[in-house]
C-alpha cells in the first residue's frame, strides 16, 4: 500500500481535537485519518507540532501549500477543501494520486476554496488529471457536479465515533427543551419564529441555542420577543454536550443546505429526536427518517410534530451505515 499523506490548513490532533467546539469537519478528518492509519500507512500535513501519536504521524507544514511534495512520489494526497492547494501540488510533483476531501455547499463561485482558479477551470484540470472529489451525502455530490460536471465525483458519509458520543440511559429528558446546534445564520431566524408560535402555547417551552466556536460574539435578545431562549454558547466537553443534547426531547435542524449535518447524526445517535425542515434540501434528508420532517415556514406544522414527540418521544437511532465498520473500508477501498 503506498504511503496516504492527509493535508489540512488546521491545527490541533485526533485527540486534542475532541473537546473543543470546533467545527466537526476537522475533527472527522483527524479521526478518519486516525483510523485509517491502523490498516494503512499514514502522515498528516498540519499546522502543529511535529509529533507522534498512537499510530498517526503529525508533520509541521506552515503554509499549508507545498510539504516538499517535490520529494513525495507515487502516494495518496487527500487535501481538505482547498482545490486550489491540489492543483498546485499536482503541478509541481503529478507522480502522486491526489483526492479532495470537500465538506463544503458551494455556491456559484467560492475564491475561498479554488483561488484565482474559476469553477471551470478546476473542473478542466481534475477531468484532465483523473482527481478525484469525495463528498459527504449523495446530495453533496449533486452540488458539486453542478460545479464540476467532468469529474469523478465518490460519496462518502461522514463517520459517527461513538466512543466519543457516549449515551447515557440514566438520564430524563425535559419534554419542553429542544435544541438547536449550529451556526445562527443557518436558519435561526425559522427556529425563532416556531419558538415565538410555540410559547404562546406553551409557557414551558424554552429554545436552547449551542454555538460553534466560530460564532463567539453573536448573541439574541432573549428578551421582549424571545423570553423562551436559553444561550449556552459553545460546549467544548463532548460529555457535557452529550448530557446536554439528550436532556432535551429534540433537536431541530437547519434550514440550510448542509452536505450532511453531523449534529444531528449524534443527536440520533443518542437516541435523541430531530425534528428536520423538509422544505431545505440537505445531506440530512439522507439518514433522519421521514417522519420526523416538517416545513419549517409552517410553524402550526412544527408544533404539531412538537406535541406529537411530547406525548409520545419515539425510540431513535442512527443507521449503522454510518458508523466505521460500514464508512472505513469505503475509504480503503479509495485509496487503495
């Protein structure tokens, strides 16, 4: 097997990554690095120290952009998002087989991944050079063959790591909290205006709010409007996140097109409820059932699946395609 080299323009490890509020991108690509380094050779490229831990070697790489990859041949490179630190690398040393690892919806243009390289012209090179893309849900790879209609597109779903998620049986669940987790600018807006609807039910009812990292400094007047919020802010402690997610009867979705929606796997994975917004195409119609969506521009819709899950909170889990032992050989079998 040759040697799998992953990049990515981060800092941190598998392990020091765990309990930080951090986006879950990063933490799955370590872990999934962490992984696959029992069954195959493998160093990451990262903004950190030079180390070895357990079976993954770390190497120190400032810029980012260019690992001496003039003196790596015949390897696998998995760059994390930005397609135009791919191509430059493929420039200067083409001996090696190079795959993007994308997490992102991308819109019409995105400089922030691709560069000074328009959407075309990264869809001519990686159809030219056989560069292949991996995306996070079947519907993140229809959004990116809009993009990039040449290339070779492979789903692969994000990986749940269930000895980091650890669900407690021991604990009750408050049937007048849900919670939603995400970035405010991804549909908060929606959760409020059901929230408001709702507490003029039920005075019990109260909007839990958890924020990445990312978003410290964004706060909403729980007053006047939103007396039934409460603001916990971000949550680095995985086991204080667990508790917290299934001490609530749900958790609602975005109203975004997310390319798979990792929050709400764990969520399911805990045995938690999502309640989802069928009216946003997303990753995450791929794995919460049915039954539990509802059009969020409908507030009388949400409510109603609201008292429905009080009176009676379904059993959930997540499907088991979605935990390693079905998600690992996939990317074996890529890189191989």
């Amino acid at each position: 097997m040759s040697q799998v080299y992953f990049i990515i323009n981060y800092c941190d490890n598998h392990t020091s990554i765990i309990n930080k509020g951090s986006g879950a991108s990063e933490l799955l690509f370590y872990m999934t690095a962490y992984e696959l380094s029992k069954h195959i050779p493998v160093i990451v490229f990262n903004r950190d120290t030079p180390q070895k831990i357990d079976s993954l070697e770390y190497k120190f790489l400032p810029d980012n952009i260019n690992p001496n990859i003039e003196n790596i041949n015949n390897s696998v490179i998995v760059v994390q998002r930005h397609m135009d630190h791919l191509i430059n690398l493929h420039k200067i040393n083409p001996s090696n087989k190079y795959i993007l690892w994308s997490h992102d919806y991308l819109h019409e243009s995105f400089p922030n991944l691709s560069g000074s390289y328009s959407p075309k012209e990264v869809n001519e090179y990686f159809n030219k050079h056989n560069i292949t893309i991996v995306s996070l849900s079947e519907f993140h790879k229809k959004n990116l063959l809009l993009r990039f209609p040449d290339v070779n597109i492979v789903p692969i779903h994000y990986t749940l790591f269930s000895e980091i998620y650890k669900k407690n049986q021991e604990i009750e669940y408050d049937k007048n909290k849900i919670i939603f987790a995400s970035s405010w600018g991804k549909g908060l807006d929606k959760v409020l205006r059901i929230g408001r609807e709702y507490y003029s039910k039920n005075n019990q009812f109260k909007l839990v709010l958890i924020k990445p990292c990312y978003c410290d400094g964004w706060n909403v007047n729980s007053n006047g409007d939103y007396p039934f919020i409460e603001q916990i802010g971000s949550i680095e402690n995985k086991d204080e996140y667990c508790e917290l997610l299934q001490r609530c009867l749900a958790v609602f979705t975005t109203s975004y097109p997310e390319t798979f929606g990792n929050v709400f796997a764990e969520a399911l994975h805990l045995g938690v409820p999502v309640i989802g917004d069928s009216n946003t195409d997303a990753g995450f119609h791929e794995f919460i059932p049915k039954e539990y969506m509802c059009n969020f521009n409908n507030p009388n819709e949400v409510i109603e699946k609201i008292e429905k899950m009080r009176e009676n909170r379904p059993n959930v889990s997540l499907n088991s395609n979605f935990y390693r032992d079905f998600i690992i050989p996939k990317w074996l079998n890529l890189l191989r």
